[in-house]
C-alpha cells in the first residue's frame, strides 16, 4: 500500500465511481448540476503506528481504525543510534533559537568544585541528585556538567528533561534518544528489555518524581548514571542509593561578576551598592542578577536614546481602539530613569512586563496561558489575530522568551535557557 497513491479499491468508495476510471468524478446527484470534468486525484497520506501489539491506521479519508497487528507486518527490530545521529536527534529536538542578538555566553561562576566532584561520580557508574532552589544555576551547570562526560559512556549522554513527566514517560524518552523506531511505541515489557541494555549518562532537569517512582526508574536502567536536578521540595528515592549535592548562591564578588557580565560594562558605584543589597535579599541566586541585568540595560537604553527605546516597545505602533492610550514617549533632556528599588529587583516580573511591547506582551500571555510553552514565532500572527505581526512577533518572541524567567508567579518553565535576554 502506497500512503500517498492509494488504489481506488483502497478506500472502498469504488463502487461510487464512473467507468472505473480513478480520475473521472462522479456524476452530481443533481440532474441540473455542472460538471466540472476530471480533476486530478487528491493525495492522501495514510500514517500507521504501533503500540504494543497493537496498529492505528490515520486515515483522514475513511477514518483511523485500531486493530491487532496481523500477522507478518510488525514493525522492524530497534536499531540503536550512531553518536552523529544521537547528535542530529537531539539537534532536531531542540528549541527554536529566538530571533534577534545571540544571548550573551554568561560564566559559570564558582561552580568548578561541584563540576568536577559531579564529574568524577558519574564516571564512576554513581546517579547523583543536584538540588537547590530555583534560579540557582542547576541547568547551566547540568549543561557543563554533560559536555565534560560526553565521551563516557557508550551510549554518550542524553539530556532529559522532567517537567510534568511520569518514571514511564522518562523510559520512553530514554529509548527514543538512543534508538531509531520509526512510527513504534514499544510496550512495557519490550520497553524494560531495551532500556536496560542502555549505557549511558542521563541528565535530568526539573524532575519532578520521587520515591518509589524514582527507585523503578534507576532500577530499569542499571547501566546508566543519571544526573538528576530537582527542587529542595523533591523527595529522594525510598531505595535508591544516590549521592547529593546542594547548590547555594553565589558568592557577593561573583554575583556582581555576573552582573556585569550581562550589561557588558562595569558598574557605577550606586549600582555597585544597589547590586550589593540587592545580593543579600536574593541570597545570591544567578538568575537573579541575570534579571537585574536585563533592568539595568533597559535603564540605559531609555537614559541614551528614549525615542529610540519606546519605539521598540511599540509605542509609536497602531493601537486597538479599546486600548489605553500610549505614554508620550520623553527626550532624553526630561527623561530621569532611578535603579529599580530592591523590591523590583528580587522580583522584577512586574517591571520586566510593563516595559515589554504590546507584542512581547500578547506573546507572553500565551505562554503563561500554555503552562509556560512559548508558541513558535510562525504561530504567533494567527493567535494574535494580526498577520502583520512578521518582525515584531519574531522580535517579541526573543523578549517574551526572557521576561518569562522572570520570577516564581509564572506556573511553569518550558523555556529551555533561562539566561536568553535579547537586546532588542
């Protein structure tokens, strides 16, 4: 059966058919009515997947239909990936880049005693659990942590994540990293029998099982060693036997190292003394100063060119009729932007916000309306009802990528890198 050249006898209309002629069209039912002639056959594309012993047939013509694999037409054995397709895979499934100014390369900062200590007992077969608390650095240094032990295993490493993920759901990403199964899902004993051949080095962020759920996930995988970044909240498995390593805050020199790093210039005194407080509220988490960054370059864009500055927020962009009024955009000569209070700057979603476009901001709230999923910037002009959008949306998606990470009140964290900020 040919998916996208089907028989006629295939989609058992035949009998509806003129002359047996798989190009001629039926005749109208109406005596009266016009006939346009031959038309040239529609492609239909026929998908079929496999479950277990089962088959789904995805027909939009005649219908999709379950039914037991007949006899003879399984799908072929799994084949294990080669090290370049386990890259183009990973590749393949990665995030879109957001449009605009490649995000800044930020330093791991007083992170290399936990990097090699992490290091050396994943080389030794031992599963490690990082934990700490959220904007603490666990996913930059899950990411460094893996490109010192790509050569490993012999399975190399496969990044997970865990977000909103069961034990089950894990396996079956582990096995799609490491295996080409076109089109099959295998079942759950076939699942455990491939799994547990897998030698690899697993990374795990966001996780979000424990206990029990944690145990079968580490006992389906014995060759693996698994590096997983979870939440203080997150409880240990009952049985398993892991190493852990707590992440605290940076350090007050190298917070401010951050800092500057992200505005790309040093700092003045009043900032050095803003940062400084700002450093003990925060009790030093990095994806804090990497926000107060992202406040501070837009303090200096609006000081050294506000024209320039509000009309990349859309002020001077067609409005809807129901929408308030735009703010007359200052010169630089009246305009007196102060560093944001300590309070905006531990919790600078509010701020971040208000100084986004009308696009960023549609973007956002879909994001926040999708459980933290950023739509594609080629969804973005039909969800806004504006086909129009083209280079803002593409622009408002970089923007809406970072003021996303901004801070606890949004319920999720789709958002793969949570130190983009795009200088646009």
């Amino acid at each position: 059966m040919d998916p996208t050249h089907r028989a006629p006898d295939e989609y058992g209309q035949d009998h509806d058919r003129s002359g047996g002629d798989p190009g001629h069209r039926r005749p109208s039912r109406d005596s009266g009515g016009a006939d346009f002639g031959p038309q040239t056959p529609q492609q239909v594309r026929v998908v079929q997947l496999t479950a277990g012993d089962l088959m789904l047939t995805v027909n939009p013509v005649d219908g999709s239909e379950v039914e037991a694999i007949p006899p003879g037409s399984g799908p072929d054995a799994p084949v294990r990936r080669t090290p370049a397709e386990r890259a183009d895979h990973e590749r393949a499934g990665a995030p879109p880049v957001p449009a605009g100014p490649p995000a800044p390369q930020l330093p791991l900062l007083e992170r290399q005693e936990e990097r090699e200590r992490l290091v050396r007992l994943l080389a030794r077969g031992r599963s490690v659990r990082l934990t700490g608390q959220p904007g603490s650095g666990r996913t930059a240094l899950l990411d460094a942590v893996a490109a010192d032990c790509a050569d490993l295993a012999p399975d190399g490493v496969v990044r997970l994540n865990g977000r909103g993920r069961t034990g089950a759901d894990l396996l079956h990403a582990l096995f799609d990293a490491v295996y080409k199964a076109p089109g099959h899902r295998p079942d759950r004993d076939e699942l455990l029998a491939l799994v547990r051949g897998i030698g690899a080095v697993v990374t795990v962020d966001d996780l979000e099982i424990g206990g029990a759920a944690l145990d079968e996930l580490l006992a389906a995988t014995p060759e693996c060693a698994f590096l997983l970044a979870a939440t203080t909240e997150t409880t240990p498995g009952v049985d398993a036997h892991l190493e852990e390593v707590l992440l605290a805050g940076l350090g007050r020199g190298a917070s401010l190292a951050l800092l500057e790093k992200v505005v790309d210039r040093p700092l003045a005194e009043e900032e050095r003394n803003w940062a400084g407080d700002l450093w003990f509220e925060s009790e030093g988490l990095p994806l804090r100063f990497v926000q107060a960054g992202s406040l501070l370059v837009q303090r200096d864009r609006l000081r050294a060119a506000p024209e320039e500055a509000f009309d990349e927020y859309d002020y001077f962009e067609p409005r809807a009729d129901d929408a308030p009024p735009a703010p007359v955009a200052p010169s630089a000569e009246s305009l007196d932007v102060p560093l944001p209070s300590l309070g905006e700057g531990a919790a600078p979603a509010e701020l971040l916000a208000s100084r986004l476009s009308e696009a960023a901001r549609a973007t956002l709230r879909f994001a926040v309306a999708l459980g933290g999923e950023v739509p594609h910037q080629g969804h973005l002009p039909a969800l806004v009802g504006d086909f129009f959008f083209g280079r803002r949306a593409r622009r408002a998606r970089g923007v809406a990528v970072w003021s996303s990470q901004a801070g606890p009140p949004l319920p999720a964290r789709r958002l793969e890198n949570k130190t983009e900020f795009i200088h646009t």
